[in-house]
C-alpha cells in the first residue's frame, strides 16, 4: 500500500534523509520515531509530495507519488504538524471545501462523513465558528478530520496528539485504530514513546535521516533486550551509540 | 527602566539582524537600497517629464498651484493615514503575533500601546511613501526647490502623518468599547471607502476651484496664529515653505506641539482602554451560518464543478478578510479616479474611445491586485514563508496544475471584470459611446483582464520559488511591473495610438507614436494579450509542479 524505496533528500549539501526505504501494509500502523530533525518530517513530506525526493521512489497504492502524483494523491489523507488552515472559514466549510475536491464517487453521503468525524473527534460544536477563533488542538482535529474525508487507502500523520487534550488524545487515537482496522495503512511521527508503544503495529526509529531499527514493540525489545524493558530504553540507547559512534 | 529606550534597542536590533547580519544580508540589503533608489529617481523623472513640466504657467501663480498640489498631498495624508490606522488597528494593536508575548512582559500597557503605535506608524509610513515621494519631488523639480526640501519630504511625511494615526487610534480604542469587534469590522471598510470616494471626486473637482478661492486660502495662510494650529495647514506650510525658503519655525513648533499633546492624551487613555480592548477582542468568536444539510450528488459533472465550488470557497474567504479591504480598496481607487476624471473632464469627448482604452488599461494593471490583496490573508501578509505554506492542501489534493491555474485566474478574473466592467459602462454612457463600441470594449476587457491575471496568479506563484524567496524584495517588485508592463503593452499601446493627438507635444511619446499604424498596434496587442496568457500558463504549471512546501 506504501512502500518507499531508497528515498534520499538533500537540502543543497545537507543529506537530510539518506535512503530510507519501508513498506506499510494495509491495516498497519507504522510509527517513525526520532529526534528533532532526524528527517521524520522530511521523509513525509517527500511521501506526500510537498517535497520532490532527490533520489528513489515512492509509490502509494502502486502509484508513484512524482509520476502519478493525481492518482497518488486521491489514495492518501495527510495531516502536517503545523496546519495552515483557512482562517476566514468555519471548520464545517472547510470540510465541505475540502470534500469537492476529492473525486470519490463511491463514499457514503459527504455530509453524513462530515457529521460522524466531527462527532467523533468532538468538535460538531464548533464547527460552525471560524477557524481563527480555534485553539491548536481544534485546528488539528479539523486537520484530521479533513484528511480521514475521503477514506484514503494511506495515512499520514505528522505528530498528530500533539495540543490535544487527554481526551481528544484518546478519541483520536481510537480513531487511528479504527481506521486501520478499516483497511487503511497509517504512517505517524511522534515523539511520545508510550503513544508509539501502545498504538503501533510496527515501529522505524530515524537517526540522522536514516532507519536506524525496525520491527514490532515485541521484535525491538527482543532485539535489545539488554537495552531494558521499554521502548523508551530501546529508543535512548540506539540513538545514543550512534551518538557515541 | 526606560521602556521607550528598551523599545528602540529591541527595534534596533531587530533592523539590524534583518539589515546587517552578515555579507549576504549587507549586499542584499545594499542592492535593494539602489534598486529603490534608482526606481524614485526614474519615477519622479517620469512624473516630472509627462506631468509637470507640460505645466506653463506665469511665475506669479507658481506660488498659488503650489499651495493647491500641496493641500491636495496633505488632504491625501491625512485621508490614508487616518483610514489606515482605524482599519489596521485591530490587526496590528489587537492581535499582532507578538503581542501576547508583550503583554505578559512587565511592561505597563500604555506603553506597549506607544510601541505599537510607533511601529504602526513607521510601516504604514514606509508602505505608503513609495507613492508620495516621487508625487513631492517632481513637484519640487517643477519648482526649483532646493536641495533641503527634498532631504525634508520624508521627516516631513512622517511628523504630518502622526495626527491623523493618533486620531484614528483614539476613536478605534474608544469605539471598540462600546462597539463588537465583528460590527466594528463591518462598518470600517464602508467608511474608507466613502473616505477615498469622497478624495476622488474632490480631486477631479479641483480644476474648477475659481482663483478667488485660491487667494482667499493664500490671505488665510497668512494670518499665522489662527493657520498654525490648523494642522493639516501646518503641513501645508511646511512643504511650501521648505520650497520658497521662508522658514517658518512657529509652524515647525506648533505642528510638534499638537502632535506631542495627541499622542501624550492617547498614551494616557491607552492605560485604561487598551487593556480592555485587547482583553474584549481575544474572545471574539464569530459564528457562520451553518450550512444546511445536503445530500450529495455526484456524478459526470463534478469535474468542472469543484472549481465553481473552489473558487466560491476562496471568495467567502475574500470576503470576510475584512483586514485587508484597505488595501484593496486602495488599489482601486486609481480606477474609480480614473473614471471619474474621465467622465466629469470630458478630457476625451471628442473620441471617448481613447478613455475606454485607458480605463482597460488601468483595470488591467490595477484592478486585478486590488482583488488579489483580499485574498491574502493579513497573518500572512509579511511572512512569504507562511504564504507559501498556505498552497500545502491544494498540492496534496488530487486536482492537477491546470485546474489550480484556472481556480486561481477566475478567482480573480471574475470579480475584477465586473467592476471594470461597470466602470467603463457608466463611462461610455455617459460618453454617448455606441452599443456595438461597448460590446467591441467589453470583449476587449475580457480578454485583457483575463491574460492580466493570468499573468498575475504566474507572478505571484514564481515569486515563492527559492530564487525569489531570497530575494523577496525583487519577488514583490516582479508580481507588480510585470503586470504593469503588460497592461502597457496590451492596451496602453492602443491609447497611445488613439491618442496621438493629445500627445504630440510631448516629444518621447510622439516619437514611439509615429512608428505606430492601425494594423501594427492591434497586432501587438493581440500577440501580447496571446502570448501572455499562453506563457502564464505554462510557466505556472511547470512551477506548480516544482513548488516544494
């Protein structure tokens, strides 16, 4: 459903992202954990189009995001870390804007979708004040909700608990299950470990724009075991022998 | 502790980092710097040769015209600076980025309210003397000023500007206590407008201001205390004094003396009302009328119909953007000026086709940045890097660079062509201009209008690429002269043609004139309303798909 192979971005000189290569199947949840700039946000961008890959390829449900990049596009929803969002409209009109855009013929009534997001992300309350007037947490879930809209096949999510409260915290994240369990391929950053821990299928820890570890919470901690018990000890102490190295 | 002082240094270190960091910054800043130079030069000698020194008139009435240039300059100081700061005020008192930082800063209120104000002051004064400096120095090359006066305009400028900005601060404060911010937001836009409406049609009446009056406002200047405390007279002064050297230092003084006493008042009432007003203005939550519930109905036709949709959403947008209706009502007053020129002038009675033209000719140039600047949102306006950013969602949507070309130009195009359409009909009513020369305009302007945005929508969008954004300045000045030499040669090449007569006695235009016939001028302006368009077009989708967020 996602598969990125032997992606490379460079900034001019800089390598910020050294060929990193993964694949997401349908139903997973894959978590990209890593530093301040260890190349998470980079790498999605790339995935998503925003940024054009220096080398390799992306290729979301078979489609490659440079060559095909409308067909890619109408399989994924992604949700940035720092939204810019239309402040002079209302969330409602947001999604309905949004909605028109996707060429979804088969979705259930576009309204009724709005509603059961909006809902389920607690928002149907204010969803019909502007969205200047949100706070960044609703910013976010409108985020979310525009980007779950059209029921796409791959999922992006670029630290998406972050300014939401214990609550809405847990519906989203309800929300990132039931989407997947649903068929879809989720791809989230964070850097909350316990989240990534409780959440993910399979997990990809960056350092320095590469993959450094990959696998399941179970096949990491098997893997370093002498590391500790958790994943936040496996995290700390691959990033810190390459710190060392 | 000297808040004030504390101010500067912060301001200062802030010009200094932006200005003066490193090399690159000095050299880009330097460039920069020449390039506004040499562009106030080149615009004040071109004012000075098409405007100014076509005026003969006997040294005698040099003094009165002066007086009525000035008082024009001044009234249009005092109208901008006002309107500007009621209509700004919201945005850069209320709910500027940094105030939040500054207000849990020990800082006492009123003065974190003079910071503001300074600030406001300064940037208003920068956006808007690009206009007037080369108006004052082509005026004083006319009049053989010497060198002081031009070094004064722009000190001058600022110290004139001051009163009506503390004017329209102290009524915005005081209005926002008894009024919401959203009734506040709705009324304003309605006022500025009448404000330059009423600036347009007084300045097309100028011409007809009997000499009678003008020596009666002469005898008036004269009697020194009564005119000295006018201010807006006092400016008046200023400027002509500076240019016939009679310095008149009780003017200079009273004029600081007023200024100090209205920005001391507001400094003293901010201490209780700013406050307030900010706290009333961070709970404003404005509710839309929420949409009915619809069934959707795709099918074949929803291709096309999501841009209808598209654009309908941008235009909402546009329309609440209540921030920058200034702005945008400022660029089009030089089209409702001009149609009122045109229309109480009969400049052109004998061939009112020739102010067809040039009426097409400014819409093109003028009218369709007036309607892009509602489109910009005011958080954005400073920050190209967030401009930027506002394209992510329409890059990760499925629609193709085509299609966000097309929602971008009709946009635009759409409202634009309306305006400019009415104006050019009231004008050729009014002209007793034929119906099959109105439908011959009418397509004319479509045309015209439509490759002027396209050009537009290109500019604006090459101006985000990695070469412009390091060089901003050279960004912004592209997305305005490109369209400005394309409305030149589209149309501003057809009213030179038409109006060969009127200009045969200014010497650089008759020349271009004469190698001018009917079958060349309309080939170049079809070729260059073609040719733009097609470029446009091309160039945007190839950026389009380069454009990295």
């Amino acid at each position: 459903m996602l598969e990125v192979n032997n992606l490379v971005k460079n900034y001019g000189k800089k390598e910020a992202v050294k060929n990193i290569s993964f694949k997401v199947k349908p139903g997973e949840i894959y978590g990209f954990l890593g530093h301040n700039g260890a190349g998470k946000t980079t790498t999605i961008k790339t995935c998503t189009g925003l940024l054009k890959p220096t080398s390799g390829d992306v290729k979301i449900c078979g489609y490659d995001i440079v060559n095909q990049p409308l067909e890619a596009k109408k399989n994924f929803g992604y949700v940035p870390e720092n939204p810019y969002l239309y402040n002079k409209l209302s969330g409602r009109e947001f999604l309905n804007a949004i909605s028109d855009l996707y060429e979804k013929k088969d979705s259930m009534d576009i309204s009724d979708k709005i509603e059961s997001l909006l809902e389920e992300l607690q928002m149907s309350d204010d969803a019909d004040k502007l969205i200047e007037t949100y706070s960044q947490g609703m910013r976010r879930k409108i985020t979310l909700c525009a980007a779950l809209l059209h029921d796409p096949a791959v999922i992006f999510l670029d630290e998406p608990t972050n300014g939401l409260d214990a609550s809405s915290a847990k519906a989203a994240k309800d929300l990132f299950r039931k989407v997947a369990d649903k068929g879809a391929a989720v791809v989230f950053t964070t850097h909350v470990l316990e989240i990534a821990e409780k959440l993910c299928d399979r997990i990809g820890i960056v350092y320095q724009g590469e993959i450094v570890a990959e696998g399941t919470v179970e096949e990491l901690k098997e893997k370093y075991k002498e590391s500790g018990s958790t994943l936040e000890d496996i995290f700390l102490s691959i990033t810190d022998r390459r710190e060392r190295n | 502790m000297n808040y004030f002082l504390w101010f500067v240094k912060l301001r200062f270190s802030f010009l200094k980092n932006s200005l003066f960091k490193d090399s690159n910054t000095i050299k880009k800043t330097l460039s920069i710097a020449l390039v506004m130079v040499v562009g106030q030069i080149a615009l004040t000698r071109i004012l000075y040769k098409t405007v100014f020194s076509n005026i003969f008139i006997m040294d005698e009435m040099v003094n009165g015209l002066l007086i009525v240039f000035f008082f024009v300059a001044v009234t249009w100081i005092y109208l901008i600076s006002f309107a500007q700061s009621i209509n700004a005020f919201i945005q850069n008192f209320y709910k500027s980025p940094d105030m939040n930082y500054l207000i849990t800063i020990p800082i006492p209120f009123n003065h974190v309210f003079l910071f503001r104000f300074l600030e406001h002051n300064f940037n208003s004064t920068k956006g808007i003397l690009f206009l007037f400096f080369p108006f004052l120095s082509a005026l004083g090359l006319w009049a053989n000023a010497p060198f002081t006066y031009f070094l004064l305009i722009i000190p001058y400028y600022f110290l004139i500007s001051i009163i009506p900005s503390v004017l329209g601060v102290i009524i915005s404060m005081i209005s926002l206590r008894f009024v919401p911010a959203k009734v506040f937001n709705t009324i304003i836009p309605v006022f500025t407008f009448a404000i330059n409406v009423s600036f347009a049609l007084m300045f097309t009446r100028a011409q007809s201001i009997s000499t009678t009056y003008i020596i009666r406002i002469i005898e008036f200047f004269e009697k020194p205390w009564v005119s000295n405390m006018i201010p807006p007279i006092s400016g008046i002064k200023l400027f002509y004094s500076s240019i016939v050297t009679e310095w008149s230092l009780l003017t200079f003084l009273l004029l600081l003396l007023i200024t100090f006493v209205l920005v001391v008042f507001a400094f003293i009432i901010s201490k209780k009302w700013y406050f307030e007003g900010w706290m009333r203005n961070q709970h404003v939550i404005e509710e839309v009328a929420k949409k009915k519930k619809v069934r959707s109905n795709r099918g074949s036709s929803f291709k096309s119909k999501s841009i209808i949709v598209w654009i309908e959403t941008e235009w909402k947008m546009a329309i609440r953007n209540h921030e920058m209706l200034m702005g945008s009502i400022f660029m089009f007053l030089f089209f409702i000026f001009a149609v009122f020129t045109l229309t109480y002038s009969n400049l052109f009675s004998e061939n009112p086709i020739i102010g067809v033209s040039m009426l097409i000719m400014i819409a093109s140039i003028t009218n369709i940045m007036a309607i892009s600047i509602l489109f910009i949102p005011a958080e954005i306006k400073n920050d190209k890097n967030l401009w930027k950013k506002r394209y992510w969602l329409l890059k990760i949507m499925p629609v193709n660079e085509r299609k966000i070309f097309n929602i971008q130009c009709n946009m635009f195009f759409i409202p634009a062509f309306i305006i400019s359409f009415l104006g050019i009909i009231v004008y050729s009513l009014v002209s007793g201009l034929s119906i099959g020369i109105m439908i011959l305009s009418t397509i004319s302007l479509f045309l015209v209008l439509y490759s002027s945005s396209a050009v537009y929508v290109c500019g604006e969008l090459v101006s985000l690429t990695d070469f412009f954004e390091q060089y901003a300045f050279f960004g912004n000045l592209a997305t305005f002269l490109i369209p400005l030499i394309y409305g030149v040669f589209s149309s501003g090449i057809v009213t030179l043609y038409l109006a060969k007569d009127f200009l045969s006695q200014v010497a650089f235009l008759s020349s271009i004139n004469g190698l001018l016939s009917l079958p060349i001028t309309i080939v170049i302006s079809v070729f260059t309303v073609i040719f733009t368009f097609v470029v446009s077009k091309l160039v945007f989708e190839k950026v389009w798909r380069e454009l990295q967020i």
